[in-house]
C-alpha cells in the first residue's frame, strides 16, 4: 500500500531526525509507529 502525506514541516524535520538516530528509512520508523499504535489500539 502507498500513502502519501502532507506533513507540517515540523514534523517531517522530526521523523527524518528520528528515523537517522534509529539507522531507519523515514518509510522503515512510520511502519513501526503504526503497528505499534494498532496494537495499542487493539488493546483497549
């Protein structure tokens, strides 16, 4: 599946910082955030 989003600059600033710390692609952390936040959903 491929999503294309409108980030404020902020945030993409944010992800890229994040997913280099990580040794990720940008497209590698967002997959991990959003099984992470399924599971948390799933859990309620």
């Amino acid at each position: 599946m491929t999503i294309v989003l409108e980030l404020e600059h902020e945030i993409e600033s944010r992800l890229i910082a994040q997913a280099a710390a990580q040794g990720k692609s940008v497209e590698e952390l967002l997959k991990i955030i959003i099984q992470q936040l399924l599971v948390t959903i799933e859990q309620r």
